[in-house]
C-alpha cells in the first residue's frame, strides 16, 4: 500500500508531522492500527537501525525518527488496546546498580520500541533483585542491562547470576555500553551483547526468537 | 630535560629523553592504593609517575556560578539544581556520571532571555590569582604549563541535555550556533583574565566529549557545520598568543581526525582504545601533523596481567614514539581495578619503553 510506504520513509527521515498525519489518513482509510505499526512504522526504524549501524546517520537523525514514531504510537496504543493488541515481546532495560548514566540506555530503548518490543525502563542505578522482581512481573523475554564505566561492570555480573540463579527458562540477558565487549558477556554468562543501538535491534530480535 | 623542553620537543617532533606523562585516577582507585602503600593522594601518584603537565585553571562558564542547590537525598545520591540551571542525580562520596533528570535551559526562549544573557552578565568565572599561584608552581617543577577550558558541544550538553542538543542540531542550528558561539565567547574571556593577570602559559588544553564507543555523537559534517568553527576559534586564540592546543575527547573519533587537524588541534587525548581507536594505526598516518597523547588502555590494566600490560605498552609506545609525538597516558581514568602494584610495574614499562 503506497500510504504505508509513506509512512514508512517519513519515520526514517525524521519527519514527525508528516508521520502523524500519514498514520491519521491510514486509520481513516481503514488500516488497521496493527497493521499500521507493523508494516508502516516498524520498517521505518528498521531502516534507521540499519543506517546507524553503516554510520549513515547518527544519533541526532536516529532521535528524530523515534520521536516521529512515538508521536504516532500516541494515536496507535489506545486503538491497539481496545483491541486487546500487545507486542509480542517483552523487554526491561535498565542502568545497572552503581551507575546514573542513561543515554545509552534510552537509545536502546527507543530502538526496541520502533521493533515493536513492549519496553519497561526500570531507570539508572538499577539493583539486581529489582531486575528480577520486574523480569517475573511482567514475564519479561528480555532484559538489558546498561553501563557506562568500568567500575560498574561487575555489577552486570551480579545481575546476570541472580537472574540466572531465579532460573527464569523464558528470559534472555543482552548487555551493552562503552566499556563493555562480547568478551565479558562470554564471561559473565549474559546471552547477547551489541556495540551499537542498531545492533542491539538485531540481537534482541534473535535470542527471542531463540527463546521462543 | 623539564617537563616543559619535553613537552615542547614532543610537539616539535624532537628528541626528548623520555616520553612525557600524564595520567587520570578514578577516587576510588586512590582510595585503593592508599591502602595498598601510596602514601598520600592522586598528585603523590602522579608525582611518582614523573607528571610532566601542570594544569593553572579551568574555564567551563556557568549561568548561575556557584549556585547548588540540594533538593532531595537518600543514603546513597543527592539531587541537585546546579550552577547551569540543571537538576541532576550525583552520588555521595563516589565517583561517577550524573544521572540528569532536567535541564533549566530547555528551550530556545529560556536561552534567550534567561541563560545566554546570564552567562554574558558574568565573563569572567577564574580564581586567576589561583592560576598565578599554579604556573608559579608549575615553573618551578618544570613542567609544561596549561590553561584548560571546556569546548562548545561539552557545554551544550551540559546546558541543555544530550536529547535536546541533539534534536536541536537539526531542527534549530541556529540555536545551537548561537549557544556554541557565546559559551566559546565567555571561555575565552576567561582565560585572557588569566593572561592578564602576567601568567604566561605553554599551551591550551580544550575538553569536550564528542564521541562515544561507536562514532561521533552528530555526523562530521554536521560537526563542521555547527561546532568546528567554534573549535577552530579556541585554536587560533591559543595560536595567536604562542600556546599549543590538546584535544580531550573519549570515543570513536577516527572519522574526525582531518577536521582536528585542520581546526589547529595539535595533540589528541586520551585516544580511547575501547571505542577502537589505536595509535598503531592512527600514529602512522597522522602522527606527524597530530601528537598522540594517551590510548594504553584502561581496560587491560584492570586484568592485572602485567604480560598483557607490557605488550600494550610496548608496541603503543613504539608506534607513536616513531613520530616523536607521543605522551603516555591512560586511554581514560585508571580504575580501581588496578592494584598499587600494577600501576608500579606499569610505571616501570613507561621508563623501560618510553626512552628514546
């Protein structure tokens, strides 16, 4: 439908209004809200990531189109739950105890909302019993785990074993951040680890698709 | 040699007798090697470690000085409204980024009538008797004496946050124009107060985190567009007066090196090797028109493994000694994973690799 591929390259240019109105005249025309998430808005940051990980763009240009996507989602989610519509997957993310930095961390949040992903930001400074508490409450698929220093790392250890040791069969571990390589995750025992938010999309989408 | 003839031999791409040093610790560390036998604090290591640079003041211009209001805490963090307008979360007796949770100077509109006029209502935010007391201090240790000021993107951040400035770079340039423009203003108002005040530094030390572990945090071009001619700017006011010029930035910078150059940048530090960057590479190529100043990597020291550190430092120090533009210094800050032995034994590795 030509419509959706409007939608489609106006969230990966950025362009907020014209998203907004492209998702208005889909849901006139009849779209189904579902549809219009899943093959108007997901493609479009799906380009985005891709366009990142190519350093095509950079994370100004990737912030515009997540804002475009999530000013259209406004007039999407009450449709899509009246509907009883939800995300297939679940994601918590969070800053890991001992660390308050969060950029990282919201990008790749942004990132997993544009794949569709139900996201739960549990914040900075994040203690491992409450990653656990929040994987069971919301019977998460994913959990990421954020770090900017070095110092915090092993704290990313210690979130990896209690949520391990809790033996949740369902749930996958993703780390990332500056200091962090797929050495450590090895090491640590986390399932995945991404360099990049591009990446991050990638990854995610295969360990649930692992898990599933 | 002082640390000054040192320093000026390393920009001039002479032979020193050592490769100068410097280096950055984590509190924490010191917190650790003061248990572990460091006698005193960061500047006894650094003294040990044979410091050849001595900073006389630092330049990042606030709309509030001095202002730091503390509007909530727990056991562990602070909740602050700092001197750029800001709230911010910052932990209590640790190191650490701050968790910024709002931003004063939110909207082109609270810029204009509120911050940009505040900023220019205060130009000068030195102690400058301070800094004459430092570059005493400096010239009597012979060491190579700098101003340091904070660069325009850094201040954005700061002021505006990271999400905002972002945005802002492609849907209000002008904004970010304007706020680049006049921070670099009040900065380098600043540092003349020091100048007047009879010091007579060696160099401009400049800082700002453009980049982050995957590239630059905006594309080169915008970079050039927006905050490069600011860049440049800071260059020449430290040219025009004898000084040369470091660049501070972590991250993957790689894709930017040529505009540095071309902005009057002579060194680069502290080259961060866990985004990628690796002097055996950037050493050939641009060693001779940019000094390299750091890039032993933080990462590797923290293992303790005192064959991997060597081997770190002996093929690094050799690839920018080969331009006789280098100077050590950690890729970062060193953290507090390294033990007081370790750093020990990797002050032995600088005197055995670093001579020339």
């Amino acid at each position: 439908m030509p419509l959706l591929n409007d939608l489609t390259a106006a969230v990966a240019a950025g362009k907020r209004t014209d998203t907004v109105r492209l998702t208005q005249e889909l849901l006139a025309a009849g779209t189904l809200p579902q549809a219009v998430v899943e093959q108007g808005l997901v493609p479009g940051m799906a380009i985005v990531g891709e366009r990142f990980k190519k350093n095509e763009i950079f994370v100004p240009e990737m912030l515009v189109a997540a804002r475009a996507m999530k000013e259209a989602l406004k007039l999407l989610e009450p449709l899509l739950a009246q509907a009883g519509i939800k995300p297939k997957y679940t994601a918590i993310i969070g800053t890991v105890q001992g660390d308050l930095h969060d950029i990282g961390k919201n990008l790749i949040s942004m990132m997993w909302r544009g794949a569709n992903f139900a996201v739960v930001d549990l914040g900075t400074n994040v203690s491992p019993e409450k990653y656990l508490a929040a994987a069971q409450e919301h019977k998460a698929h994913l959990v990421g785990l954020s770090a900017l220093l070095t110092t915090t790392m092993p704290a990313m250890k210690e979130t990896v074993r209690a949520i391990k040791a809790a033996g949740l069969s369902g749930t996958k571990i993703m780390i990332g951040g500056a200091p962090i390589t797929q050495e450590f995750a090895d090491d640590i025992g986390a399932d995945g680890y991404a360099a990049d938010a591009g990446t991050a999309v990638d990854v995610a989408k295969q360990l649930v698709s692992e898990a599933a | 040699m002082t640390g000054c003839e040192r320093v000026e031999r390393m920009f001039a791409r002479r032979d020193q007798d050592r490769v100068p040093r410097c280096d950055a610790y984590w509190p924490e560390t010191i917190t650790r090697w003061q248990r572990e036998g460091l006698q005193w604090d960061h500047s006894d290591a650094l003294r040990l470690l044979g410091t050849d640079f001595q900073s006389l003041c630092w330049s990042w211009p606030a709309a509030f000085p001095g202002q730091r209001e503390v509007l909530a805490q727990d056991a562990e963090t602070e909740t602050v409204r700092d001197a750029w307008g800001g709230v911010a979360r910052f932990w209590k007796g640790r190191s650490g980024t701050p968790e910024h949770i709002s931003f004063g100077c939110d909207t082109r509109e609270a810029w204009e009538t509120i911050y940009r006029p505040a900023m220019l209502a205060r130009p000068n935010q030195i102690d400058t008797r301070l800094a004459a007391l430092r570059f005493q201090e400096g010239r009597q240790l012979g060491r190579w004496t700098h101003l340091t000021g904070v660069e325009g993107f850094e201040a954005l951040r700061r002021l505006i946050g990271d999400e905002a400035c972002l945005i802002a770079m492609i849907e209000d340039p002008d904004w970010i124009r304007d706020i680049v423009t006049v921070h670099t203003d009040v900065v380098l108002r600043s540092l003349e107060g020091v100048i007047a005040e009879g010091v007579e530094p060696d160099g401009l030390w400049i800082y700002g985190d453009m980049a982050y572990n995957h590239a630059t945090m905006c594309s080169p071009a915008m970079y050039r567009d927006l905050v490069w001619p600011a860049h440049k700017r800071m260059a020449d006011w430290a040219h025009a007066r004898g000084l040369h010029v470091i660049y501070h930035t972590d991250g993957r910078v790689s894709d930017v090196l040529d505009l540095y150059i071309a902005a009057g940048f002579e060194c680069l530090q502290p080259i961060e090797a866990k985004a990628g960057m690796d002097i055996r590479k950037f050493a050939p190529t641009h060693g001779s028109r940019l000094a390299m100043f750091g890039n032993i990597d933080v990462m590797k020291m923290g293992t303790n493994n005192l064959g991997l550190i060597e081997e770190e430092i002996r093929t690094k120090f050799a690839a920018g000694m080969a331009t006789r533009g280098y100077a050590y210094h950690s890729d970062h800050s060193v953290p507090p994973q390294v033990s007081w032995q370790t750093y020990q034994a990797i002050i032995g590795f600088i005197d055995r690799y670093g001579t020339y």
